[in-house]
C-alpha cells in the first residue's frame, strides 16, 4: 500500500494561521468577559436605587415597646397612597417590597417575595441577594431593623425587589457598545496581520528571486547581507552545499577529461590498425600472417577500451552513495576464499605462487557492508599484484585481527617491484601510474580500491612488503585494509568453514591495476 506524500506546506498561511487562530479564539472569550463586566456595571446604579427604596421603607415602620414591658415589641407600618404609587411607578421593571414583623409575620407589602435563609440577622447593614418572585428572577435589597431596647435584637425585616429587565437591557447596550466596534477593528486587525506578515517574509522572495535568477552554472556562494538574521543559518548551509557541488562537479569535470584521454589511446590504436588493414587490402598486400597480426592489434586495442569503460563504470558505481542501501552482515573470509579462488587461474598463466593465510580472529571476520564492492576491492587489489608480480613469484592475501579484536585486518602483500615512498600518496588518484614500469592498465584500480575503503570507514596503507629483498630491486608492496568491527546482529562470530557462493557483479572489471 503506496502511502501518500505529504502536502507541501506554505510558510505564509502556516504563520498567518498560528497569529489569526488564537485572535479568533480570544474573541468570543472577550465577549463573554464584556457581558460579565456590563452586568456588573448595570447592577451598580440600580442596587442603589433599590438601597434607597429599601431605606425609605424602613423610616416609615414603627417599632414600639409593650406597655407592660414585657412580650415583644410592636411592629407596624403606614405607607401613604403616595409611597404607594411611587414603588408601582415603574414602567419596564416590577417593584416588590415587603415588612415581616418580629415572629416573621407578614405586616405590609408582596406576600410571595422570599424570606432569606438567614435565621439569625447578622446586623442591621444593608444586604443584597439574587431571588425569584414567582419564577421570575430578582434582584432584592433588605436589612433588618433593630428593637427598642431590653427588647430582641432584631425585631423587623425589610426588604425591596426589582425584576431584571432594565439592568438586562443597560448590560445588552453596554456589549454592544463594545463589541461592535470590534466588528471593524477584527478585519482591519487581519488586513493589518495579513501585509506585516507579507513585508515581513519578503526577504525571503527576495533570496528566492536572487536564487532563481542565477545561471545553472553559478555554483557561487548567496551573498549574506541582505538575508534576515533567521533565515543566515539556512543561506548558510546552502552554501556549505553549494561549495560542495563545486567540488564534485569540479572532480567530476577532470576526471571525465582525464577519461577522455585515456580512452584516445586504444581508439585511436584501433582507428590506425583497422585504416592500416584497409590500405594493405586496396593494394592487394595483405598477406593471412600480416592481417593476423593487424587483427590481433585490434582485438588488444578493444580490449583496452572495454577495459577502460569496465574500470569508469566500476568507479561511478564505487562512488554512488546509494550503493549503502544494499549493506548487510558481510563474511570478509568467504569473499576472501571467493577471489583467490577466482584469480587461480591467472595466477597459474602466470607461474606465480598465489595463497591466502587467516589467523585466529577474536571478534570474528563478519562486518557489515556492501558485498559486491568488498568483492570488487579485494579483487583489484590481487590482480594488480598479478600483473606487477614477475613469474615465479609469490601473492599472499591475509586475514587477521588486531589482538584487542576491534578492527579486521586484511593485507594482500607480492615480491614485485614495490613502489616508491614518494609515489604511495598518489596511487589512489584516478589514472595515475607508477614511473617505469611497463605493465598494461588504466590506473583507476587503485582509486576503486580507496573509493570502496573510505564508504566502508575503514583505512588503507602501503609500505614495502620486506626490509631486506631477497632479488635486488624487488622490495615487494604490502597494501593493508583496517576495517572496524561493529556488532552484526544475526551474523555468525567467527569465519565460515567453507567458502560461501558467489554474489555475481554486472559489468564486473577484469582487473585494475597500479
């Protein structure tokens, strides 16, 4: 099952949503905090109208001591038609009031206004609750009165109520009054948003342009001093790449122009040989020996170009960095066993003595890496010593570890004629060749080598081979691989008894050499 790729994002809407989001989140939040603070407002100044009606009720109720001077006092109270009509004036909100005498009973007023739950007055200050009448809420305003002295504490209650309406509508006025100027203030607030955060990112489609106006070719580093300081870190990098690219693409450019001038030898031996057959046949000279020889040229030019285009194509695959994708548990024994036993035969044409040697191994001889570029290293490095090794000499490839068992050692050493110090450093460069020597090749064996050593993180080194030669003139080379030894989970410890099967290479090189 394909999985989908992820939609490109835009940095623009991504920011504008992130400061947009919590602004439209915070105003419904504002909303609801308006109508908070109008309902207190709204409460304040008609609390005190309710105060003033409650207090107003109070001076007109008469408290009065028995004339036996016990039981309790005397409560009563006379409201003029005119007090009357003014607690019933209103004409949006609905007046109540009423006076409860000593024991609780009902003297003047609404009989279906609330008692409060205080059973015992506190004091005689004036007190506010929200109530219903009826189903209808309510705001009430009461106090209790005070009794004549060496009489109860408290011998009436005093209270005055007012429906909600006219604070509801004060509160609705006070919102609006507020929030609907925040209906223009919201967009121009997203306009606003919308072109800072435009000008803001415009640096950034000034380094896009700057970008895209360059020429394929321009592999320059992005000029730093109009770039804001957050996006430096990006340009950057960038550069860091781009100074890379250069570099790769540079390597790239010499080495086709040095392959380019390699491949002219055998083409152009081919090209000469072939004119060289035409000519001899035109004038009827061509005898069987002499285009056998002609032939022969041929043939030996062709397959040093094949040769050549094996060695380009081993190089290009050497250094293709996918090539870590097919890395597994690799047994450097079996593809040790595997090359020598390949190159025997060469060794044989050869009268050379070819041989491999293993040691005891403590972390074993299993690392993980690329099977076919193990192989095609190893066997660069035999069949160079073959072709540098004279007859009857001897090529040994040898397997050990270190004694602490953290690196793999593999060395393929020959008698030959060894090679100078001053040239070690330059063996690994692509088309270079030892002075004086006369052995057929291309020069890039070497270079494959050192390609496929360094993608392994491993090390490789050349010194001579013995101290004191036994022929005059034939010191030997010993090339030395260190491989770090990793754990492998799965892999066997210790070297196989048998030599594995073969992992067959397309396009497979001959053999590179020196």
């Amino acid at each position: 099952m394909s999985s989908r790729p992820p939609e490109q994002r835009s940095l623009f809407g991504e920011i504008l949503d992130w400061m947009l989001a919590p602004l439209l989140l915070l105003w419904p939040m504002s909303i609801a905090l308006t109508y908070a603070v109008a309902q207190g407002i709204a409460n304040g100044p008609y609390d005190r109208d309710l105060a003033e009606l409650a207090q107003s009720l109070a001076r007109q109720v008469r408290i009065t001591a028995p004339v036996t001077g016990s039981g309790p006092p005397t409560v009563s109270i006379q409201l003029p038609d005119a007090a009357t009509s003014i607690l019933r004036s209103d004409d949006v909100d609905t007046i109540y009031y009423q006076v409860l005498g000593v024991r609780g009973e009902f003297l003047s007023g609404d009989f279906d206004l609330p008692v409060p739950d205080e059973t015992i007055a506190p004091d005689t200050a004036l007190r506010y609750r929200d109530d219903a009448v009826k189903s209808e809420p309510v705001r009430v305003a009461y106090l209790w009165l005070p009794g004549p002295q060496g009489q109860p504490k408290y011998a009436a209650l005093v209270q005055v109520a007012s429906t909600l309406d006219k604070r509801s509508q004060l509160a609705t006025e006070i919102v609006k009054g507020v929030i609907l100027p925040q209906f223009i203030i919201l967009p121009v607030a997203v306009v606003l948003v919308w072109f800072a955060l435009a000008r803001g990112i415009r640096p950034l489609s000034d380094l896009q342009q700057r970008i895209r106006r360059r020429e394929s070719t321009d592999l320059s580093p992005i000029a730093e001093r109009d770039v804001p300081d957050e996006v430096v870190p990006l340009v950057r990098s960038v550069n860091d790449l781009l100074v890379r690219l250069d570099d790769s693409i540079g390597k790239q450019k010499q080495f086709l122009a040095d392959a380019a001038h390699q491949l002219k030898t055998p083409l152009a031996g081919l090209r000469m040989q072939a004119e060289l057959a035409e000519r001899e046949i035109d004038r009827g000279q061509g005898d069987p020996q002499s285009m056998k020889h002609t032939l022969h040229q041929i043939a030996l030019s062709s397959q040093r170009a094949a040769h050549m285009v094996n060695q380009l194509l081993s190089m290009a695959r050497a250094e293709e960095r996918t090539q870590a994708l097919g890395w597994q548990a690799v047994n450097l024994e079996d593809v040790a066993t595997d090359v020598v036993r390949d190159l025997v035969p060469q060794a044989l044409d050869r009268r050379i003595d070819l041989g491999y040697e293993k040691a005891p191994s403590p972390g074993g001889t299993t690392l993980r890496g690329h099977p076919v570029l193990l192989r095609e290293m190893l066997r660069n490095l035999v069949d160079n010593a073959l072709r540098y090794t004279p007859t009857g000499g001897t090529v040994t490839v040898r397997l050990m570890a270190d004694p602490f068992g953290q690196v793999l050692v593999l060395q393929v050493e020959d008698n030959g004629p060894g090679i100078p110090a001053a040239e070690r450093e330059h063996v690994f460069q692509p088309f270079y060749r030892a002075l004086g020597t006369d052995v057929d090749g291309s020069g890039l064996g070497l270079s494959i080598v050192h390609q496929v050593v360094r993608q392994h993180g491993a090390t490789i080194t050349v010194e001579d081979a013995q101290e004191r030669p036994a022929a005059p003139g034939r010191p030997g080379a010993r090339f030395t691989i260190r491989f770090p030894l990793q754990p492998v989970v799965g892999a066997a410890a210790g070297g196989a008894g048998e030599p594995g099967g073969r992992t067959p290479s397309v396009d497979s090189p001959a053999a590179p050499e020196r």
